[in-house]
C-alpha cells in the first residue's frame, strides 16, 4: 500500500512516516497543503493521510479540490477537532475517514487496512451471488433461492460488510464507525447482539456461511 502523508508539525509527521513503513506501507511525507495536491495530483496512492490545519491549503480545501477533480481514492483527515460538527464538515468535503487527535496507533493502522480494502476493491454489483443467495444492495434484501432472510437494517449492514472483507477480520470499531458512526453510544455488546441474531437467521436458512468471533478484535465471515 502507498500513502502519502501531509503533516506540517514535524515531530509528528516524522514518527508517523517511521510507524508506518515500518508496517510495509510506503509513505511519502509533504509539509504543506500545496504540495499534498500536487503529490496527489501527479502520483497514485491508495490513501492520503491529510492534516487539517496545515500552511497554504488546509486538509479540507486539500480534500474538496481534489474531490472537485475526480479523484477516487481514500482519504483520512487528521485533526485535533474532535465536535461533530467538524466531523460532519470533513466527510462532507469528501473525507473517507477521520481520526481524532491524539490516537493510538494500532487504531490508524486498522483503519488504513480497512481504506486500503476499500480503495482496491472494484465498483461493487448491485446484487451480489453467493451461492443460492443474492445479496441485494438497492433493495437491502437478502435472498435464499426463492425466499427473503428478513433481516433488520442493522443486521443487513453488518452482513454487507462482512461480504465485503470475506475472509479478513473486521474490527469492532469500524463496524461502529461504518454503521453507527464513532459519535454514537452503541457498544461492543449492542455489536454483538446483532451479529448473535445474525448467526441465527443464516443458520436457519442453511446458509454456508461462518461468522468467527476473533477474540478482543472483531468478526470474520467465511464461506464453507
């Protein structure tokens, strides 16, 4: 995976640079606004990592000039803003994701493998197969052969996701983040109610599919 990081405080830019390709993701480090959308404008990454409050363009204007421009790939803000109301204004200019200063490191790294899953995978089919079952995106249903899994909306989001990453963990915070939004006081146990009646609603229609709980981290699908 390659990233390009904008961070204008140098300390911090220079630790994240080192955090991350000691990860194996190659990371380009610019110190501007400017040269972020030059960077980004003349290279291809699969995500940008964009500063809010950075000299000569700002993370935000960064983003929407960008976005303004047809470009696809992903892009997290960074920034120490953490009231909703700048939460909602950085995934309006076009921001896949955004990440609350100060933060750990292993959450960055979860949530850049989650944007890099997202950012390679193909425009997704409106109805995908599975089998005997269809998975309808427009509709929000779910098929077995000739008949409808009732499934609440929650419960068809989290299956959803969990068809997009087969096979990969899927962390408890981005199923939260994805589906709740991190502002939200859904919990871990709210999480785990659904995927508990998820389970059975699969098993009952004979389904091949296994939702492994990972231990302290999250679920993974499998398709036997």
């Amino acid at each position: 995976m390659r990233v390009l990081l904008a961070e204008d405080d140098l300390k911090l830019g220079k630790l994240i640079q080192y955090m991350l390709e000691q990860n194996q993701l190659a990371t380009e480090w610019v110190k501007d606004g400017e040269q972020a959308y030059d960077y980004a404008s003349y290279d291809e990454y699969d995500v940008i990592i964009l500063d809010w409050m950075m000299p000569k363009m700002s993370g935000v204007e960064v983003c929407k000039k960008l976005r303004a421009n047809g470009y696809q790939k992903a892009i997290m803000l960074l920034t120490a803003r953490d009231a909703v109301e700048d939460r909602v204004a950085g995934l309006d200019a076009g921001a896949d994701d955004y990440l609350v200063k100060p933060f750990e490191f292993d959450e960055l790294m979860a949530r850049l493998r989650a944007l890099g899953r997202r950012s390679s995978q193909k425009i997704q089919l409106d109805v995908m197969e599975l089998g005997e079952f269809s998975l309808d995106r427009t509709s929000k249903v779910l098929r077995h052969k000739d008949s409808i899994i009732q499934l609440s909306p929650r419960e068809f989001q989290i299956f959803d996701l969990l068809v997009q990453n087969v096979g990969i963990v899927v962390p408890r915070d981005i199923i939260l983040d994805r589906i709740w939004g991190l502002e939200s006081e859904v919990s871990s146990n709210n999480i785990d109610s659904y995927v508990k009646l998820l389970r059975k609603k699969l098993e009952a229609a004979e389904g091949k599919f296994l939702i492994n709980t990972i231990r302290g981290v999250g679920y993974k699908l499998e398709i036997k």
